[in-house]
C-alpha cells in the first residue's frame, strides 16, 4: 500500500509520490485561496476543523456518548508523564496485549510515564515511533520528546478498546512511525505516507502534537482521527481481503448520502484509491463519529453512514472491552 500528501498551509509545490493503493492524509486547516492551488498532479487533502459547536456552544470532540470519568481509557490524563515509573508496568502491559488478542478482555494499566513509554508504545499498541529513516521528499528527520509520545499513547487508547481491532493491527508485529519535518512547518498542521505494513513516515507530527492542550480539546480527537485513518492503512497492506471485502460490500450505493464518487465524503482527496480511502476514513470515523471535509461533511457516522458503520464495527472493530 502506497499513499502521499501535502501538508502545507498553501501551495503544493512537490508532486505526489506514485501511488496503488491509496492513503494519503493530512491533519490541517486551509482556506479557499490554498486550496484552488492543489490539483490532480500534486494533491493536497483539506481537512476542515472537524467539530463545529453544538447548540449549546460548546465543541463535540468525544469518540463516544457518555464516558465515564472513572475509565482509565476515558479519563482526563497527565500528557508530561510526571507519574513515578513503576517497573511493575511494563510486565503487565505484555499482559493486557495477550488478554486484548486471547480472550477480549480488557486490562486496565496505569497511564505510561517517560520512564516507559516507547516500551508501553511497543508492548500495547506495536508502535515504534523514532526520526525518519526512510527517503522522503528529502526532508529532515525530526523526533518527539516523551510528552507528544504519550499524546499518541492515548489517542491509540481509543481503538485499542474494541475487541477487534487489537488483533487487526495486531501489536506482535510492529511498525515504525517515521518522523519529518517539512520545509514550511504549520501550527496544527502535519501530513502521512504509509509505504507498507511496516511503516508510516509522517510529516511535522510534532506540529499537530503541538496543538493539543488535552483529551477533551478538539484538536486531541483531530489527530487522534488522522493517526487512526493511517493506521487503517497498515490494516489493509496486512489483511488485503479486508479491503476486498469493504469494496464488494457495495457500500458507496447503500450509503449513498455518505459518498462522492466513491469516496466518503469527509476524505478530502479525490484523486486517490476510493476503497482504500474509505475504508481507512471508515476506521477514522467510527472513533471520531464526526468529521468536517473540505468536499462533505459527516455529523453522525453511525447514524448517517448505517451500513458503513455496521460494516467496520463488524469486520473492524467488535464490541468495546
């Protein structure tokens, strides 16, 4: 699976690499004017602000109604990993990985410190995140310090509690989050091309890491959205009848209110692999449950996408832990 993007506020100067299965996202914020200066040669994905206030003013950015504060998967965390290290966590986070994978049942483990958390990333959730390696444009690497890994940390807590979608990414065979920075670096604005099942190189993660103060702001489920669409991804490059089974599944006819020209409409690109996006906007979504795109707007994934969200909670996701 091969997938590129743009990510700069403004002109898309690079051409987009070669692509076969789509995947290319962006996690920014772009007007009309940036906009007119992407098109099919060199591609740019404008994602809107994705919550827009409700009625009562304030910002819909939680993945489900209702959470409860008691939840360690749920409650509000400290992102600068101040909690002493305890060596008791890294044993048992092998452990809720076997029980996520063996029997469904979820394992609640104390929050990740900077004493642990590239092993808890490796342990939990089969992430390694390092400065890029990979040719990329020929960009810079760059790296994050132990506060954005923990970011990450909890935004993979979302997915990671459904019973199936552990043994889809499967944490036993892990992969790479390269790490770039780009030549224009934008507040809240970052980019990623997965080139296999091994790796996601990613661009100005940092910037988009940046922007999110916690777990209730918008910006945590933004980002959260955009790595969870990537990760979809990775699923694809390594069950590739998944993504054979999403297209025959004819979904873009029985939701037809939720595509454009094959394409869910929140994704913003139009000029990659309809199937593949939407399955990966799919995964997106059924955390995220809203999205504002540039070419459509989602409210309500479940409601207004009922047989897409079926499909992905069947085929995808399970029943929450």
């Amino acid at each position: 699976m091969v997938a590129a993007a743009c990510a700069l506020l403004g002109a898309c100067a690079e051409p987009g690499l070669a692509e076969t299965d789509g995947g290319r996202n962006d996690a920014r914020v772009v007007d009309d004017a940036s906009a007119s200066s992407c098109d099919e040669e060199n591609p740019c994905e404008m994602i809107d602000p994705p919550w827009e206030p409700e009625a009562d003013g304030g910002l819909d950015a939680s993945p489900d109604e209702g959470t409860d504060a008691s939840d360690p998967f749920d409650a509000p965390a400290a992102m600068d990993g101040s909690r002493p290290a305890d060596a008791a966590r890294d044993s048992a986070s092998d452990v809720r990985v076997d029980a996520l994978r063996d029997t469904g049942v979820r394992v609640a483990l104390p929050p990740p410190t900077c004493a642990n958390i590239d092993q808890r990333l490796r342990a939990d959730f089969g992430i390694v995140i390092r400065p890029g390696t990979l040719a990329f444009e020929g960009l810079a690497s760059e790296d994050i310090g132990c506060a954005d890994r923990i970011k990450v940390y909890q935004m993979f807590e979302l997915p990671f509690a459904y019973e199936r979608y552990p043994r889809r990414l499967d944490p036993s065979d892990a992969f790479t989050m390269h790490l770039y920075r780009g030549r224009s670096p934008t507040l809240g604005s970052c980019s990623a091309y997965v080139p296999s099942s091994q790796a996601m190189q990613i661009r100005d993660l940092s910037q988009c890491l940046r922007s999110v103060s916690g777990r209730t702001d918008s910006d945590f489920m933004r980002i959260a959205m955009f790595l969870i669409h990537e990760s979809g991804h990775i699923i694809t490059a390594r069950t590739p009848s998944l993504r054979t089974a999403f297209s025959t599944a004819n979904l873009p006819s029985r939701d037809a209110s939720c595509y454009d020209r094959g394409f869910l409409k929140s994704y913003s690109l139009r000029s990659t692999n309809p199937v593949s996006e939407s399955f990966a906007e799919s995964v997106a979504l059924f955390i995220g449950r809203r999205k504002v795109g540039s070419l459509g707007t989602i409210n309500d994934f479940r409601r207004d996408c009922p047989n897409t969200f079926a499909w992905v909670r069947d085929n995808v996701f399970g029943d929450p832990l």
